[in-house]
C-alpha cells in the first residue's frame, strides 16, 4: 500500500521550500534503541506514529527502514499545534512552554519544520504526515481498514487524550502487532495506561 497516494491528492513533499531552514530534531527519546528493536523483530510494513513534533523518532525509525531496505512506511499522525502542556505550563525559567512551538502570527509552525527535518533526511518515500487530530485520523484508518503491525502512541500527556489514543489504535493494530509508547515517568500517562483492562484482549 502506498500510504501517501491514498492519503494525499498531492505529494506535500512537492514544492517546499526549505529556504532559511536549517535542521532541528529536537525532541525526547527520539534516538531510543527500542525503534529498531521492535522493527526488526516485528517486521512491520506499516508503522504509526502518534505524536509527531519535529519528526526526530520518525526519521531515526526512517532510517533503520531505509538503510535495511525494508518495504515499509511511517505515518505520522499529529496536529502540529502543541499539546495542553505547551500552552499552560512554563520551563524552569518561567518561560511558556509555546515558545517550543515557534510561533508565526500566533500560529505554530511545528509542520514546516517537520517536513524539512523529512526532507533534508532524504525519507519522503517513507514518511508520511496526516495533519489532523489523533481521533480523526483513527476514525480515517478503521473506515479504509488501514492497520499497523506497530504503533507508537506519543501523543497528548494529558489522560483522557491517552486514554483514547490506546482505545483508537488498538483498533487498527493487526493481529499479533505491538503497541508501545513514550513519557511513562508522567502520573497522567501512568494512569491512562494502567486503567483495568482497556480491552478485554489488551489485560495481562
């Protein structure tokens, strides 16, 4: 399946322009281990990411995929307009978080610097954005029955939204595909993961 025709009517790739950019993979985690691990033991030919920011485990996922010549595509599923978190909360300097989401006329553009991190990695055949609500883009994939063998939930921290992204992308996991996610550490996270059975298949 190529995840980018039947997503985009028009390459988003085509035509960008990169002038003035430079690259910023600035993220958490994002050249954890556990990406390659889980792809070469999972095999997957379609990946999910939910939670994007600048694209850095997208890339790092990216290249593994292409450097092994695997036949395989990312989606990236995010707003690009911050979480919660970046519009309520300020660093231990006291400045607002949304300064992260380098904002142009108030409007953050996360997006732009997405797709030239994507560009300037040379990975556009592989990574594929979908710049939309992790809800509707769940809604997206079950009603063209789009699943993933792997799915990386690292989206919103708040609890409801976690709650939901697990309860969505669980449907669109395939049969005996792996679900893992990032930011453990945080209480809201901790809770969403550990309510009792979320799915029935889904308890240990």
């Amino acid at each position: 399946m190529n995840l980018l025709k039947k997503i985009h009517e028009k390459n988003p790739y085509d035509n960008f322009d990169c002038s003035g950019m430079k690259l910023d993979l600035q993220g958490w985690h994002s050249d954890s281990g556990v990406f390659s691990y889980l792809i070469e033991r999972v095999k997957p030919e379609i990946i999910f990411e939910v939670g994007t920011w600048k694209g850095g485990s997208a890339i790092n996922m990216g290249k593994y995929i292409r450097d092994h010549k695997l036949n395989c595509q990312i989606l990236c599923i995010d707003t690009w307009l911050g979480g919660i978190e970046h519009w309520i909360q300020k660093d231990v300097k006291g400045k607002p978080w949304f300064n992260d989401l380098n904002l142009k006329n108030g409007y953050p553009s996360l997006y732009y610097q997405f797709l030239y991190n994507v560009i300037h990695s040379k990975l556009e055949d592989i990574i594929v954005p979908f710049p939309n609500t992790s809800s509707i883009v769940a809604k997206y994939l079950k009603t063209n029955d789009i699943k993933a063998n792997l799915i990386y939930i690292d989206g919103s921290h708040d609890e409801t939204d976690v709650y939901y992204d697990l309860i969505n992308y669980y449907d669109v996991l395939n049969n005996n595909g792996v679900m893992f996610g990032d930011d453990y550490v945080f209480d809201s996270v901790k809770r969403s993961v550990n309510y009792p059975c979320l799915k029935a298949e889904a308890c240990n």
